[in-house]
C-alpha cells in the first residue's frame, strides 16, 4: 500500500513538473513575443509588409516620398513574385498601381548590398516586362516608380532624396522613357516632411510616431486590436523573425566556429612547422660535426641560403 501512494506520489509529482515547465516555456515564449514587438520599426521589412496591408498606410508614404497629396491607389500586392526567362526570380516588399496607371514598388533596404543601383535597375526592367501584354504596343509601357527606402545613405552624396532619371549627355535633357529610381535616405532627418516620416519609419513606438495613419495601423498591429485574420498575420511575422534570429545566429556560430578552426589551424601548423624545422637544424648541426665541418656549422646559423643548400645535400 505504502509503495503505491509513493508511486502516485511521484507520478503527481511528475506531473506537476511537467505543467510548470509548459507554463513556464509559455510565459518565456509571451516575454520573448512581446520584446519583439516592441523593437519593431516601420525599416523593419517583415513588419512593413503588414503594415502596408492597410492601403492607406502605401497612399500616405508615396505620397510623402512623391510630394503628391492627391495620389490614390488603385490596386497593391505585396510579396509579389516576379520570374525572369531565366528562372530569376524577385520578390517584390510592395507593388502597386494608382489610378492614373502608374506603376510603383516600394523596397525597404537596411543592407546597402540590397540596394546597389544595379538591382534598382533590374526591378525597373522586371516591372516592365511583367506589366506589357502580348501584343500591346511599348506606348502602352506605364510611368514606373522603383522606390528604395534606406537605413543609411547607399549612394552616399549626403541627399535626403535621391531621384534618378536618365538623361541625354550632350544637352542634359531628360530621355523620357518614364521611368523613374528613387532613393529616400532615411539617415537624413531634416526639418521637412520627408524628415517625419524618416523618424516615423525608425521610431518603435506607436504614440511617437506623427503621422496619423501609421501611428493607428502600428498601435493596432503592436496592442494587439485586431481580427483574427490580423492575429493569425503578426504570428506569422513572430514565427519568422524568430525563425531569422535562428538564422543568423546559425550563421554568425558557423563564422566564429571557422575563424576559431582557422586560427587553431594557423597556430598548430606553425607549431608542428616550428617542431620539424628544430629537428632538421639538429640533424644537420649532427652531420657537420660528424663530418668536422665547423665552418659550414658556423655559416648555417646567419647564412639562410646556404643552410637550405646543406640540408638538400644531406637529404633533410
């Protein structure tokens, strides 16, 4: 009897270890969610996707970045894919199109790799050729904007706005070809409305940021005021920061753990080098004395040439 109630006894015990230990992993997992959504920023691109859910939330930044208040959209994707001939394909943060028919992608670049004016260009060429139909003649083509929203000044000319457009050498005129490369340089903050919205875009905390729109869609995503669907989204987004912090510390151990190997590596061939070289200088100082060479024995040890010559001859 008494070895029952003792046997009961450890598996309640057991039990109750199990339930606090869930629980405990559930209040680590809520803690870690909530600092993540707190750092969270508008320059960051996952959380930008979902912001930019909200249509009104692409109006306003294209608008700001434009200086055209009266710009409305017609239609957005975001996280749209687009496959060359070759099977290059492009992931694009937002693409959209307003009433008029022009055609704009907003890129959210922290890394200036991400965002080399090569890559611009590429954007440019795929929006082209996605957009023109079969048959469609190129004046068809639409007005293209590539927008890339940067954490430092890629270009590096101290702009706050870059807007490049292509030219004719000689005179300087504009080849109207309607497209269009812009840069926003985030690192720039100046007492303007593109300077706002740069603070907007770095700022984590909803009641700080100016602008109307984006501090509601920000506080919504970040107090948790939404809908399932809403709900379900900034999950996803949680699972795939977290996913990426796996990502990158996998990465950053890969790198530590090479760098460690290589030094280690470095440290133990020169060792090894260090032991072999000591055992074929004794060998040698060995065969000259032997040999009663005590000038040879002398000149080894200043002439490095010629002690390499000696060792060659005694096959060492």
């Amino acid at each position: 009897m008494k070895k029952t109630n003792s046997t009961d006894a450890k598996v309640k015990k057991s039990g109750r270890l199990k339930a606090n230990s869930k629980s405990t992993r559930k209040k680590l997992d809520a803690l870690e969610k909530k600092k993540i959504i707190e750092s969270l920023t508008l320059m960051d691109d996952l959380f930008m996707q979902v912001v930019l859910e909200e249509q009104a939330c692409t109006e306003y930044i294209l608008q700001t970045i434009l200086d055209k208040s009266s710009l409305k959209l017609k239609e957005q994707r975001l996280q749209k894919r687009l496959p060359n001939l070759h099977g290059r394909a492009l992931v694009l943060d937002c693409l959209c199109t307003d009433e008029k028919g022009l055609l704009y992608n907003i890129e959210v670049q922290n890394s200036s790799a991400g965002a080399i004016p090569k890559r611009a260009r590429y954007h440019a060429a795929l929006m082209d050729t996605h957009t023109l139909k079969k048959g469609e003649k190129f004046s068809k083509l639409p007005e293209s904007y590539v927008i890339f929203i940067t954490e430092k000044d890629v270009l590096g000319e101290g702009e706050q706005l870059y807007q490049i457009e292509r030219v004719i050498r000689k005179s300087g005129n504009l080849f109207k070809d309607g497209s269009h490369i812009l840069y926003f340089n985030t690192a720039r903050q100046d007492d303007n409305a593109l300077g706002k919205l740069a603070k907007d875009l770095k700022e984590a905390n909803p009641k700080e940021i100016k602008s109307k729109v984006l501090s509601h869609r920000v506080a919504s995503l970040k107090e948790g005021k939404l809908d399932r669907e809403g709900e379900k989204k900034m999950n996803v987004l949680l699972e795939k920061y977290r996913k990426k912090a796996v990502e990158e510390g996998m990465e950053k151990g890969i790198e530590k753990g090479l760098a460690q190997g290589i030094q280690q590596g470095l440290e133990q061939g020169l060792e090894r080098g260090l032991e072999q070289g000591k055992n074929r200088l004794a060998l040698l100082v060995g065969h000259l004395l032997n040999a009663g060479r005590i000038d040879d024995l002398k000149r080894v040890s200043y002439d490095e040439a010629y002690r390499e010559k000696l060792l060659k001859e005694f096959g060492l």
